[in-house]
C-alpha cells in the first residue's frame, strides 16, 4: 500500500476537518426551533458526556490538554466571560475589590448544592 504525499494528507485532513465543522454546526437542537428554551433546571436529570477518544483527567485542578470543554459542562464557575468578553455571574452573584486591592469580596449564592445535597458555601470555595 502506497503512503499518500504530505500535501495530500494534509488536504484530507482539512476536508475531515471542516465537514465535521459543518456536520456539527447544522446539528439540530432537539425542538426544531433554536431559539427556542428549555423551560425549568431539572434537579434530578442525568447529564451524559461522550467523547471520541477517552478523557485523561476530569479534575479541575489538574485539566488535561483537550478536556476544558468538558470540565465546563460538568463543572460551575464563580464567575464566567459572556460572548463580548465581560465577566458575569456564575456562583458568585457580584463581587467588589478592596480599595487598597488586597482582596476581592465574593458575595455568592445561597441556592446551590452539591450531587450530594452539600450546599455550595465560602468554605467550599476555600477547599477548592
């Protein structure tokens, strides 16, 4: 069997690439209607991840190359970049800066547990 030339493979490689881009970007939304929302959080759904290949860490404090995208689905943030690059809410509601910048004062929510029913508190933030 003949070994294709570099350029080739490359090629391939980039037609794989963006059909996959497009298969992916034309994927449906489940409703029909991509705007459309999905109504109240579910506190007892079961959230699935797969992968093409086997995941090498799901520890936060110790991500793998490749495994930020799914740390994100599974794990929350005390605050988040939105799509024009603000920083907004996530488990801390706001925060302020000490004037002298010596530290930041997270004021966060007192609606979140964890799987297990340990609710999310500043000591949960401190340990992690």
């Amino acid at each position: 069997m003949s070994r294709l030339p570099r350029r080739r493979r490359l090629a391939v490689a980039a037609s794989l690439l963006a059909a996959t881009l497009v298969v992916g970007a034309c994927s449906a939304t489940g409703t029909g209607d991509p705007g459309a929302t999905t109504g109240e959080i579910d506190p007892d759904a079961v959230l699935r991840v797969s992968a093409s290949s086997p995941f090498q860490n799901l520890d936060p404090a110790q991500p793998a190359p490749g495994g930020y995208p799914y740390l994100t689905l599974i794990y929350d943030r005390l605050t988040m970049v939105d799509s024009t690059d603000q920083v907004v809410p996530g488990l801390a509601k706001k925060w302020t800066y000490a004037q002298d910048g010596s530290h930041l004062e997270l004021a966060l929510r007192d609606d979140v547990k964890f799987h297990d029913g340990t609710p999310f508190d500043a000591n949960a933030v401190k340990v992690n």
